[in-house]
C-alpha cells in the first residue's frame, strides 16, 4: 500500500464535523456576510448592489448606543457569574463527590428548561403585579416597583442563565489543583486569603477565562431574555436582528448588525486568549 | 546528635472521625535536633498525627507542645512547622526560586534578603542551575530537593517528612536517604518524618515510634525495635521473622529454659522469670541462624538442628531458604551468599544452630 497516498487519519475523525460546520454554518455567514453589503431595497428585501450604507449607518447613535449598551450589559453579566460562581465552583471541586454530583445536578437544572419557560418564570416574579411587588405590597408599599423592563431584570436573567457556563469550566480547573497545594501555602505561612491569591487563582486562571467567555459570548448574542425582560427600554443587539428581519423587512442592515457583533465578539475572545495563552506560556516555558 | 531539650511534646494525641475510626490516644516526645520516626502500615494514624502537628487536622482531645509553646488551636500558618509532602506539592505556576521564595515573601523579607537565602538553599540542596526551572521540567529527586529547601529557607523549629521518598524509585530512594539524612545532622533540625518504610526508617532515625491500629505499639532506637521488640506486631512489621508459638517444656537448670514449639522444635533460651507453663511466642531472626560445618560439629551446642530445605530464593548478597526443621517445624533462614552455601539446594538437609541469646521471648 502507499502510505502517503491514503487521507491522514484525522481527516476520519474532523471531518464530519467540519462538513457539517461548513455547510451549516460557514456557508451561511457567508452569506450573511455578503447580504451585508447589499442595498436594501424596501420591495425586494435586498439587491445585489454593493454599498457601505448598512455599516455607515451603525455610526449613529442610535445603533451605537444599542452596541455599546449590549458590550456593558454582557461584561456586568460575565463579572456577575464570575463573582457568584467562582465560590460555588470553588465549594464544589473540593466536596465530597456525592456532594458534587448533587450540585451539578441543580446547576444544570436550569438548562433543561426552555428560555421561554424559564423567563416567564421571572415575569411571574417580577411583574407589576408579581410575587415580589405583593410582597412589598404585604409590607406597606403604595405602588409598585418597576422591576420588569430595566438594565437590573436583563442582567438578573441572563446571568441565571449563563451561570452553568461560568461555574462548570473553573470547577473542572480548580479540581486539577490538588488539595496538597493548598496546604503547602498554608503550612509556608500563607493565611487562606494569600493562598487563594497565590495559588488557587492563578492555578484556576484558564477555567475563569474560558467560562467568562463562554458567558460574554452568550450574553452578547442573548435574545429571547433581554426581548422579554428587557422590552423596548433595555434592547440588545440581538432583538435588534431580530426585528430587522422580521418586522423591518431589512435584511442587509441585520446582516450588517450580525457581522459586526460576531466581530467585537471574535475581538474580545482573541484578547482573552491571547492574554492567557501568553501567561501560560511563560509558565510551562516551552 | 540528638540533645537533651525536648522540642516537641505529643501528650494524648486523639482524634475522632467516628466511633469506630480514631487514631490515639498518642504520646511522645521529640528531642531537640532528633531524627523521629512514626512507621507502620497504612491506616495506621500515622499521616493523621503528622496532620494534628502541621495543624491541618484538629485534635479531638490532647495537646502538642512545640519549644513549650501550644501548637493546637494555632492555624497552619503560624505554627512554625516545615512540612514535605510525599507528592512535593510544589507550586507548578511558579519556577524553583519563586517556589522557595514564597515563604519569604510571605513574610516581607527584602528582595536582596531573598537571593541571598533562596541562593544558599538552592546550594545547599545542589541545584544552584535551576533557579528559572518549572517544577514540571524537574525529575522527581530533584522536585524533591526542591520541596526540602522551601520549607528549610524558613529555618522552622521543626521539620515534618509525609512519606517524602516513596515516589521515588529504588535507586535514588536511597541516594535520598543519605542525603536527608546528612542534611538534618548538619544543620541540626528537630525532624518528624512519617513512613511505612520500614528499613527507610532503620537507616534514618535516631527513634522511631512504631503505630499500630492508632495506637503505639513501642518506642526505642532503631536497633531496640529490631533486636528486642515490645510485640509480635512490631517483631513482624520491622524486618522478617519467625514467629513460634511455644510453651515451656522444663528447666534445663538456673542458666537456661527449655521451650518447645507448637512443631516439637525444643529451643534452650536463657532463663526467663514467670513463664512457666504459659505460652508464649518467640522470635528467631531469619539472618541469626548458622549453618553448622561438620568440622565445627563440638564448638556449638545449644539449639543445634538438622532442616531439610524446601526451596532458595538467590538475592546475590544472601540466600533465603525456607526449611522444615527436624521435619516439623517451617522456618525462615536467611545465610550469607558463599562458597559453602552452594550445596544448598531444595530436598538438601542442611545443620542449622541458633545462640540462645538470638531468641527473644514476646509477651504479647
């Protein structure tokens, strides 16, 4: 047989995938990609016209305002998840294993029901005659609180949401740190809080980073939860899609909207792990 | 060697992880710049003990006295105590030097302080090209030096060793015997260091506390444990051994008694009080018998026997048979490897003779 002539064996195992990945989603970005240098035509959705019109037109304030509102929203949203679940992730990877099964389990909870389903939820809770206003109702309160429809209710949902995608890859990190690390600080005269500092921290730095992206990604392109607990006061880029394509009719302006997400997107993960790959390598040093 | 001082002081060590499960109540004593030994098998409370002193575990009753000053209820980080873990543990973020100089840092030392000190230990553990190193670019004896002079930089009063040689292999194991053992005469340390190991325990310790079940079963120099243990366990557990069950048989006179063993194997043993008729257990060590000679037939006497060989084992230096006494009695022989010992073969009888000063009588 000749060996150079048969397919490197990777090809077995990456390419279904890769075919799938190029046909479903290359293909279409593609697409999308060239629709966004398309003249919208208000009769015939798009022309085969080129033009900058549909990126010249995001300089507005209007549509940077809902770009930079998106950014800050999804960065609060990621600083929210990573403050409340490092600790639970921490707590996890050092239970028993019954414990952790136990906690991964309720952690994953929440993905198991749909966004729509789990949104209501939250509508129910903080609507204009939900259970927290008759609560403050109960205790005295006149009117009722707006608690729908503002920065705070988008973050409160979308970091519920994304949590999962923060807690499980610092978990996975802080359990390759053996306990014995710990205790070697602590017995070098190190108090829980420079340890944690000086080797948990740094030790756990890649699953930090990977699921603060895995939650900034999901935040910026959320949809369903900032169109429902946000409405029309906290839009994000997302709903803005949405409705381009389907009430405005506006495909190349939505395309436009999408490139530009994906690429701030593509810009903030690159500086992540450009920042922590260049930590790591100076750690392992070859 | 070690002082007259006690450095540190283990009265009624206990700890409690349920009913059943609890290591202790232990008590021992630790001179200044002794070398002490806790050996046994796993599970014995040994780990749990070095744990109670480093302050990682908390003592369910009893104290720990460190240079007379109470150690438990202190945190691990103000004790003042060096521990080496059997897996190094070292810091894999950070380079050798960072790694040794994160007890200083801790502890605000200057920066030029700090090369100083972190360059004298790297010398003194002979690692003075590593400094920039990872752990991970490091073989394991090395990791472990490293792991040594982390916690010598600090000049702790005292040095705690979790079992720190068993990732080793054979080979430099020993190589790492010697060193440690050099290091901790030279700079005079209080060391405690926890093994199941018991010939590492041998070649380091000036004491050695052998622990049975959470409790001590005897404390003595390495030579007291090995030639006169407190108990069968211990005369099991320390180097290889016959254990007889034996009762007495007659006085052979005011000198000796005479005790048979469970085989018929008769044995004359110096006379020993309050014996009589109880049965006992003797211990014959493997490496006392002698092969009599048929020429030297007159000179031994006592304890002298005709075994039949069941098989050898070839170790080079020795020989170890196990033999069938006078055709009841299986015992183990260890002889050192000669030219006499070539006729030694299975089915082969052979003379052995034992001093009645080589057989130790244990009361429990």
């Amino acid at each position: 047989m000749e060996r150079g002539r048969r397919a490197p064996y990777w090809a077995l195992f990456v390419g279904p995938y890769g075919a799938y990945l190029l046909v479903f989603l290359v293909l279409p970005f593609a697409n999308v990609a060239l629709l966004s240098v398309y003249l919208h035509s208000p009769t015939k959705i798009a022309v085969a016209e080129f033009t900058v019109t549909n990126y010249a037109k995001l300089w507005e304030v209007y549509y940077a305002t809902l770009f930079l509102r998106t950014l800050r929203l999804s960065l609060v949203v990621t600083l929210v998840c990573a403050l409340l679940g490092y600790p639970l992730a921490y707590f996890l990877a050092r239970s028993t294993s019954r414990i952790m099964t136990l906690g991964l389990f309720l952690l994953i909870i929440p993905l198991l029901v749909s966004t729509v389903i789990r949104v209501f939820g939250w509508l129910v809770i903080l609507g204009s005659e939900g259970l927290v206003n008759q609560g403050l109702r109960l205790l005295g309160a006149r009117e009722s609180v707006r608690l729908l429809y503002t920065e705070g209710a988008v973050i409160l949902g979308l970091a519920q949401q994304t949590m999962p995608f923060m807690v499980l890859p610092i978990m996975a990190a802080i359990e390759r740190v053996p306990p014995s690390l710990e205790e070697a600080a602590r017995n070098l005269g190190a108090n829980w809080g420079q340890m944690f500092v000086r080797t948990i921290l740094p030790l756990s730095m890649p699953g930090l980073v990977s699921g603060s992206l895995l939650v900034f990604s999901v935040s910026m392109s959320a949809f369903v939860t900032p169109a429902l607990m946000g409405g029309r006061r906290v839009r994000m880029v997302g709903q803005q899609i949405y409705e381009e394509v389907l009430t405005a009719y506006d495909w190349p302006g939505a395309a436009s909207l999408t490139i530009v997400l994906s690429v701030l997107m593509l810009v903030f993960v690159c500086l992540a792990l450009w920042a922590t790959g260049r930590r790591a390598r100076l750690e392992t040093a070859r | 060697m070690a002082g007259t001082k006690v450095e540190l002081e283990v009265r009624g060590l206990t700890k409690r992880y349920s009913p059943q499960v609890t290591v202790g109540p232990l008590s021992f004593e630790v001179m200044e710049g002794e070398f002490f030994s806790l050996l046994g098998p796993s599970g014995c409370g040994k780990t749990t003990t070095l744990r109670c002193i480093a302050g990682f575990e908390e003592l369910s009753e009893g104290s720990i006295l460190l240079g007379g000053q109470r150690l438990d209820g202190r945190p691990p980080h103000r004790r003042d105590v060096g521990l080496v873990f059997q897996t190094y543990a070292l810091f894999p973020h950070l380079t050798v030097f960072d790694n040794i100089a994160f007890g200083l840092r801790l502890r605000k030392v200057s920066k030029a302080e700090i090369e100083r000190r972190v360059g004298q230990m790297l010398e003194l553990v002979d690692l003075p090209n590593l400094a920039e190193r990872y752990p991970a670019q490091l073989s394991g004896g090395q990791q472990q030096r490293v792991a040594i002079a982390r916690s010598l930089v600090l000049e702790p009063s005292l040095l705690l060793f979790d079992e720190p040689l068993s990732n080793l292999d054979l080979k430099l194991r020993i190589q790492m015997r010697y060193e440690l053992r050099d290091l901790q005469k030279r700079l005079g340390k209080t060391a405690v260091y926890v093994t199941h190991d018991q010939t590492e325990a041998l070649a380091l310790s000036d004491r050695i506390a052998v622990l049975s079940q959470g409790r001590i079963e005897q404390i003595g120099t390495p030579s007291e444990i090995y030639e006169s243990p407190a108990s069968a366990f211990v005369a099991d557990f320390i180097g290889s051994s016959n254990l007889l069950k034996a009762c007495v048989r007659g006085d052979g006179g005011d000198a000796d008694t005479a005790m048979e063993t469970e085989h018929g194997l008769v044995l004359t043993i110096p006379r020993v009080a309050d014996v009589s008729g109880a049965t006992v257990m003797l211990l014959l060590r493997p490496e006392r018998f002698q092969m009599a000679a048929a020429g030297d037939g007159d000179k031994i006497v006592a304890n002298r026997f005709t075994a039949r060989v069941r098989d050898v084992t070839y170790l080079g230096e020795d020989l170890h048979l196990r033999v069938l006494a006078l055709e009841r009695q299986p015992l183990l022989v260890s002889i050192k490897n000669s030219k006499g010992t070539r006729a030694i073969v299975p089915g082969a009888a052979i003379d052995l003779a034992i001093d009645p000063e080589d057989i130790h009588v244990l009361r429990r």
